[in-house]
C-alpha cells in the first residue's frame, strides 16, 4: 500500500491554495468549479484540500477542526532549500510560529508553524544537506 493524498479540511479552500502558493511555493494543479475542493502539485503524494461543508459530507461525523487556537495532533512537512528563508517568509504570509528554527540532536534544522487555518506545518532540512 501506499500513501497518495494528504487532505486537509479548510475554512476556505481558495485562501489556502493561494496561503500555500505564496508561502511554500507550491503550484495549483486542480481546484473544482465549487470552490470547495482543490489539490496542490507536490510531488508523489497530493496535498489537497476540502472545504468544511464538504468535509462533513464525506466523514459523516462531527470532527475537531484545526485553529491557531487549539493544536491538533497532525502535521505535514515540507523541506525548503533554505530553512530561515522558508520560515520567515511564512510568517509574512500569516503563519503562526511554533517553534522557531532550530537544530535538532538528530542533526536536522526544523521549525513549526501553524498555516492560516491552524494546521502544523514543518520546514525541516538535513545538516548535511545544507
């Protein structure tokens, strides 16, 4: 089995398309004449992201919705060519800082953020990839 998307419920989907453009870089690849679905051009694995009402729809139950107010226990990853830029950068766009770059023990440079509606986004990088 693999893994082929990572879906992330949203207040609104065209925001985060253009908050993970502008602050990661990542292109558009499909949004759905609704408005409440797109997905984002990332490689192997689709980052995507649905909108609330359709969200419910598809889970048929009542879920903890991310915030910059509450932390929920999941987080994606990016891994930027240079970590400080990426991280400063985010926090222009309207990311909230976590944690802000350090180097880790196990000899990666990491920061988190929280994106525009409150999920955990990491930049990490190898030392000895930098």
């Amino acid at each position: 089995m693999k893994l082929t998307y990572t879906i992330l419920y949203v207040n609104n989907v065209k925001k985060s398309v253009e908050f993970y453009q502008k602050t990661f870089g990542i292109k558009n690849r499909f949004i759905h004449e609704s408005g409440d679905y797109a997905e984002m051009d990332t490689g192997e694995v689709t980052l995507a992201f649905c909108a609330h009402k359709l969200a419910n729809d598809i889970v048929k139950q009542n879920y903890l919705k991310a915030s910059q107010a509450q932390l929920i226990g999941a987080q994606i990853s990016f891994e930027p060519h240079n970590l400080k830029e990426a991280y400063d950068v985010a926090l222009k766009n309207r990311a909230k800082s976590i944690v802000p770059p350090e180097v880790k023990p196990w000899g990666w440079e990491s920061a988190m953020l929280l994106d525009i509606d409150g999920h955990i986004v990491e930049l990490a990088k190898e030392m000895n990839a930098l």
